[in-house]
C-alpha cells in the first residue's frame, strides 16, 4: 500500500537583523516568532549584520532552546556569521542528519547567492532577491536554470522576494506555482507582498499564511509567512546527486560544513 504524503510545513522570515522597524536589536523577540510559526524548516533572511566581519545578529546559541530548531549546516560569510549573504535555514533537528545543502552564487548589482537544501521528497531553494528588478529577472533565471542539476522535481523557492508585483519580474517562474500568503511589509501595516513561495505544480499546497502575532509585528520589517505542503518523506535522494564537500569547519560543530 503506498505511503500517505506527510505535511511539511516551510516558512520564511526575514529578520531586519533583529532590529524591529527601528530598533532596538532584541533578537529574543525573532526567536518567539520563530517557535510560533512551529515551522518545519524555515530560510530565513538578514541574519547577520551588514559591516565589518559580518557578525551574527542571531545569537546561534540561543537557537535550539529558543525554538527547537537547528541551522543547516553550511559554511557562512564570515568566521562569526550565521548566514551567508545574511541567510540561513533552520530545520528540525530530526531532519538534519538527511539534509543536504548547497550555496549557488547569484549575478546582479548586489552580492547575492540562493542556498539549496535537499532533504527526502522536497528540495528547498531560500532565496533573498536583489533591490533591482533587472537583477532579479537574472537571479530567477540562474536558479531555474540550474533546476535540472539541482537534481529534484519536487521543488520550493522561499524568501524575500523583494518584489511587490504579482507578475511583474516573476517571468522566469512561469513552470512553477507562485503562492503568495498575503501582504507582509512593513509588519505593522502590511500592504506589500514580498514574501513568497514558488513550487512545483507537482506539490500540493495544502494551507498557507502570514503571521500577524503581536510580537511579530514588532520583531521586524517583514512579517513571516508559511507554508503547509504535502511531500513524500520517504523517497531516496536522486542517483547521481553529489555535491562537493566543504572542509572548512562550522563554528561549535566538529565535522565538515555541508556541501557547496
């Protein structure tokens, strides 16, 4: 008898490096948003600071107790800093040891680079697009054309889109399911859609939302969204799937950091 599909539940919020709208930096708050989305795996943006050796703006050690989640492991920015260009993916710590993950560098004005998760029936693309529409178009397309050699075709991009059309710059998705919760910017007052999900029209879409909690609103900028997705936790990674290994270290971990 085949296996039921389980319900994943993927999120993404991007933490205006714990600051709120103004300040002052609390990363306690972002925290308490991040248990309350009881998310599965959540990408999450804006994780370090901006300047400097990129330091971490959410204390790594504070994230398992606070939220009991774990970050995917992979080789960030700088020897401090959580993220790379200021992103990361957290994920149940009972997935962890399934996970794959992957940096693929992304053109345009800014620096800017997409991180790809792969774990059994679903691969995760956490994106957080440039300022520029012009860059964004290339962004997308770089990352849709690296879907094949992603290897899965059960796929779903997450993150801050930094686009507030529905259409508009999105082009290079037209093979995927653009889901879009609802407003998320500014977290207050909500009016600009620029938090996303785009999957593939094989997954199922089971639910979906923003996050509208007081202390949410408070947190950060952006309000966080969610969605649930039906995937199947069973299927083997694809053959012929082989990243490259990073040698250097995570910091606190004793073993290599992920693929690249």
């Amino acid at each position: 008898m085949p296996t039921s599909p389980d319900r994943l539940r993927l999120a993404s919020y991007n933490l205006h490096k714990c600051r709120g709208m103004t300040g002052p930096h609390a990363p306690e708050r972002n925290l308490r948003v991040i248990a309350e989305l009881d998310a599965d795996v959540i990408a999450l943006q804006e994780v370090d600071f901006r300047f400097g050796a990129r330091p971490e703006a959410l204390p790594r050690k504070l994230i398992e107790q606070a939220t009991g989640m774990v970050p995917a492991p992979f080789l960030g920015t700088g020897e401090n800093s959580l993220g790379w260009h200021g992103q990361t993916i957290l994920l149940r710590p009972d997935l962890r040891d399934k996970a794959e993950i992957r940096r693929l560098p992304l053109p345009g004005i800014e620096p800017r680079g997409a991180l790809v998760l792969r774990l059994p029936g679903l691969t995760v693309v956490a994106v957080h697009l440039g300022l520029m529409r012009s860059s964004r178009r290339a962004q997308l397309s770089r990352i849709i054309a690296q879907a094949r050699r992603i290897g899965h075709d059960r796929m779903a991009l997450t993150g801050d889109f930094n686009e507030w059309h529905d259409s508009r710059g999105l082009e290079a998705l037209e093979a995927l399911r653009v889901v879009t919760p609802g407003p998320s910017w500014p977290a207050p007052f909500p009016r600009l859609r620029y938090d996303r999900f785009a999957v593939s029209r094989s997954i199922e879409v089971l639910d979906c939302g923003v996050l509208h909690s007081e202390t949410a609103r408070a947190a950060s900028d952006h309000l966080p969204v969610w969605a649930d997705l039906a995937v199947d936790a069973h299927e083997e990674m694809p053959r012929g799937y082989h990243p490259a290994r990073i040698t250097s270290r995570i910091p606190g971990e004793g073993g290599a950091a992920g693929a690249d």
